[in-house]
C-alpha cells in the first residue's frame, strides 16, 4: 500500500479523503492556494504545501505545479477529487509520466469518457441504449444540423461533446430558434471547454437523473454498487440524492446495472466511476454519461452498501483486487444527501460570500457530515459555494427524509445565506415525499416561490431577526474569528431552533 498520497483538491472532498487515508495509516499530503491557507483541508492533513496563487488557474489547475511538490515530498500517488484535475486525462498521464500513481481510471479511458459523443458511441457497441440523437460531423453547417434536428423531433437538446457540470446544454422548442442556439451553443462551449464540438438529443421531458456507481480494478473484476436517484436539480445540477431510487424495481435496478457493468468491462474500466442513466416516464432508460471520478453523492453508496469507496479506490490503484463482490453487495436501508450551498435560492440561487460566523452542523445517530468549513471561514468568490454535504441513513425512506429535516432544522449556519430552508421545503414537499421525482421537480412546483411567499413554512421555526443580527454584530466585532466555537455559544442555544440568515 502507498505510504503517502497527495490530494490534490480542496474543501469537504480534500477532508474527507484526508480521513480515509489517516485510517488506513497513509500519509496525507494537502496543498492549498492563497485564500485556502488555514483552511480545514490544509490543517487536518499532515503534512501541507502551499500552491502560490489565489484563483483556481494559479492552483488548483496547475497539474506540473502539484507533481512538483509531490515529487519533492516523495509523494506515492495523488487523489485527484472531483472538479478540478479529475478528468484530466493529460495529467493522468503526467503522474504515471513521474512515476506518480493517479488515483482513478487510465488516461485513455477518461480521454474516451470526457468526450460524450465518443463516450455514447462506446455505450451503442456495448448494447447500451443511449438518448436518441444525432452526433455526425463536427463541421456541420446550421442548414444541416437543423435538418437533424427535425428528424429527431423537437424539442431538441443541444449539447457540447466535452460538456460537464451542467454547463453548455441548450434546450430548444421550435424549428425556427435552432440555428441561433446552435451558433450560441458552439460559442458558449469553445469558451467554456475549449472545444466547440456540439450534439442534438432528443430532450426527454421530465425524466430522472438515476446514475449507478461503478468500480473495476486491474484483475479484470467489475461491479456496481447500484444506484443513486439524483432528479432533483437546479440548473442541471445535482442538490438533494438519494439511494435506492424510489423508481427502481429490482428488474429494473438489476437491468440498469448490469448495462452499466456491461459498458464499463468493454471499455476496460478501472476505478471509481458512475454511468449516468436518465429514466422516462415509461420506464425506458438511456445512457447520458460516464464521470470517471469519485462523484460528490457517494455518501449516499457508502451510507446503503456500508463500504468505504476511497478505500476501495486506494486498493485498486494499488494494484489489489476489489474488496466486495457483486454477490457480498447489499443496498441496506435508504439514504439521502443534501449539499449545503452558501447560495440564496430566492435570487436565482445566486452564490452568497461572507465569513461564517457560527458553523455547527448537527450531530446525531446516522448522520453523517462532509465539511470543508468551520467557524470564521472565509466564503470566497473564488471557489464553488458548496459549505458541506448532510448525508443521513434510516430504514427507509421515510424515516431518513424525517431524520434529514431534523438534521437540517439542526444545521447552524450563521453568516451567508444558505439554502437550507429551501431543502427543508423541497424534503416537505407532497410529491417528494411520494417519490414523485423529475428532473425539473424544483421549478414545476414552484419551490422556492411558494416557500417565499408563505414565509417560512414546512414547519421551520422563524429565526429571531433582532437576535441573529446581534449574533452577527457580536461575532463579527468582538473575537478573533478563530474561537468563535467558545464565544457566541449562549447565542446558539439562546436562540434554539433559528433558521439561517
Ligand atoms: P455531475 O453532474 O457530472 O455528476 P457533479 O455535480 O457531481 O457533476 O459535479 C462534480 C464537481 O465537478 C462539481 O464541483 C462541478 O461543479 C464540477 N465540474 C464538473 N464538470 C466540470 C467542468 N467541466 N468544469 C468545471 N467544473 C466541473
Ligand atoms: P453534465 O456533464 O453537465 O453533467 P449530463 O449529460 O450528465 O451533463 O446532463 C446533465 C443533466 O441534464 C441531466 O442530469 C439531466 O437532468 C439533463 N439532461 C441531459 N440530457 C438530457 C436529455 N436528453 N433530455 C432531458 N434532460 C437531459
Ligand atoms: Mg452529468
């Protein structure tokens, strides 16, 4: 096993790496830029080298800058995350290049999976169903593509074939608003990925996101460790997931996995990856995508399959077998994940910057918390707003989404507007409750509208507005932002249930 492993990444998913590592008795290696320095990440591991630079250029992107430090700190192998570096398939190789192991699938395969019309193409041979589509040539003129574009039937999904993160989709109504979101895709994509290759699907209306994780290893073995239901969604990406999907029967679960393992042994996969699948109303499911990654929901895997997956990825790349068969695999109980973002859900979730002043995420039988902040962190413009991920497991689906409100109505956070109550109001809700899931959930039922205009609803306790502002003026003037954890403690437990600012 490695001695010691760099992590090259930051905030929640760099800590809890960091903790795996630590248990199994590797040496953890952070590195942080400017804004970062005493930031969680940078403090639990152990040993910590900066990355000069303040923006994620400077930093976390710089891949020769990382292999550098990691090189001179005799550094066994590196764990890239997710974001950042991860799929990166040029700096794959420029790790094995410096003898370097890269925690995750080989260059080749995540050149292959990055791109999604090559991707698509791999998952067709495979006997995969994919959306149907059109993925023909990449200099097609607008006359020709329009012609595609009928043929598939509108509406109609335009995508970039080097998308991700929700970024350069367009979705288009009518014949004659093609070519201007055609020309308007190829931009958006050429500035966002460099690439400006684009690809029509068939859009399917209000369809669920259900991905299953997948895991190979370099003895030829591959399972999945089912699925995740991630349909809940704000501007193509992911807020709340859950597993099991509460759509799946086990015909259905056991079909959708064995496609997923099917593809993943054609295309020699190895590592952590999850094959993303949307599900029509009909039951009928296609294949979106490969993330070849660990993916920001697998809490919820660990919490139902009770295994470790940073561990498991650990062995891998170390060249051991897998440590669970698909036999050993069981889905036990539900669980459920929210991401705490430092966003304001009533403004178009617009990202909130701040100091957090009072940081307390709850405690409690099978809750679990992935933070990348504590007391006095600094809510930066620089990086993603993701505060933490509130991950909770029960028996079953009912009683995790009751002991995720609980959680929830428990998660101090002082500072920055959250959307915690906008999660509250999302788990409240009627329809989520009976499962009814899709992808355009948040905006059909109008959720952060409803929730505005009743004021606070769904059983939340109305902060003290005099009070909350007292805790900030307190917080913000008086200590050094370093033992806030001591000082405004009577606050907290004056002010009980309050809600976050
Ligand atoms: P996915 O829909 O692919 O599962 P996630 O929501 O799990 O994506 O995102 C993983 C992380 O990677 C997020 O922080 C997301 O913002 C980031 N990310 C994914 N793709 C990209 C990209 N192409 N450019 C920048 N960030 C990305
Ligand atoms: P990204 O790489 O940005 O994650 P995906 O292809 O995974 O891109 O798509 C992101 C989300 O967009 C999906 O989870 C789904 O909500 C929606 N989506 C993608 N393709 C389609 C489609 N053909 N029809 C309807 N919705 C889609
Ligand atoms: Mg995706």
């Amino acid at each position: 096993m490695f001695k010691k492993v760099l992590i090259a990444n930051r905030g929640e998913i760099a800590v809890r790496i960091t903790a795996t590592l630590q248990q199994m008795g590797i040496t953890a290696v952070a590195v942080y830029s400017e804004p970062d320095r005493g930031a969680p990440h940078m403090l639990c591991a152990d040993e910590a080298y900066p990355l000069e630079g303040k923006t994620s250029a400077e930093t976390y992107l710089r891949g020769a800058k990382i292999i550098d430090i990691a090189r001179r700190h005799g550094v066994d192998a590196i764990h890239p995350g997710f974001g950042f570096l991860s799929e990166n398939d040029d700096f794959a190789q420029a790790c094995a290049d410096a003898d370097i192991v890269f925690i995750g699938p080989s260059p080749n395969v995540i050149r292959d999976m990055g791109d999604k019309i090559i991707a698509k193409q791999k998952f067709v041979a495979a006997g995969v169903p994919v959306v149907p589509g059109w993925s023909g040539k990449d200099d097609a003129t607008a006359a020709e593509l329009s012609i595609e574009a009928q043929k598939i039937g509108y509406p109609v999904l335009i995508k970039a074939a080097a998308g991700g993160g929700g970024k350069g989709m367009r979705v288009v109504h009518r014949a004659e608003d093609f070519a201007a979101a055609a020309d308007a895709a190829k931009r958006e994509a050429n500035a966002a990925f460099g690439d400006g290759r684009i690809f029509l699907e068939k859009y399917i209306t209000s369809p669920r996101h259900v991905e299953f994780q997948i895991f190979g290893d370099t003895h030829g073995n591959v399972v999945h460790l089912f699925e995740r239901e991630c349909s809940i969604q704000r501007r193509h990406q992911k807020i709340i997931e859950e597993s099991p999907s509460p759509a799946l029967t086990p015909e259905l679960r056991k079909k959708m996995g064995d496609a997923a393992v099917r593809a993943a042994r054609a295309i020699g996969y190895t590592n952590a990856g999850t094959v993303e699948f949307i599900l029509d109303q009909s039951d009928k499911f296609y294949f979106l995508e490969v993330n070849t990654r660990l993916q920001v929901e697998h809490p919820v895997t660990e919490m139902v399959t009770h295994q470790d997956l940073v561990r498991a990825q650990l062995l891998i790349a170390a060249g051991e077998k897998l440590p669970f068969t698909q036999e050993s695999l069981r889905q036990d109980g539900h669980a459920i994940e929210c991401r705490i973002y430092a966003e304001d859900a009533s403004r178009n979730f617009m990202p909130s910057t701040g100091t957090l002043l009072q940081y307390r995420p709850p405690v409690g039988p099978s809750v679990r918390v992935d933070s990348g902040v504590t007391n006095g962190s600094e809510i930066s413009v620089y990086y993603d707003p993701m505060l933490a991920k509130l991950i909770v497991h029960d028996v079953d689906r009912e009683g995790a989404i009751s002991k995720m409100i609980w959680a929830l109505r428990h998660f101090v956070a002082m500072g920055v507007t959250t959307n915690i109550e906008y999660l509250c109001a999302v788990l409240n809700h009627p329809q989520f409750r009976a499962g009814k899931l899709h992808t355009h959930f948040l905006e059909e039922h109008r959720i952060g509208e409803s929730n505005k205009s009743k004021g606070p609803s769904n059983g939340a306790i109305v902060p003290d507005e005099a009070l909350i502002a007292a805790a900030l003026a307190a917080g913000a003037g008086r200590v050094p932002l370093r033992s806030a954890a001591n000082e405004p403690e009577t606050i907290w437990q004056r002010a009980g249930h309050w809600r976050n600012v």
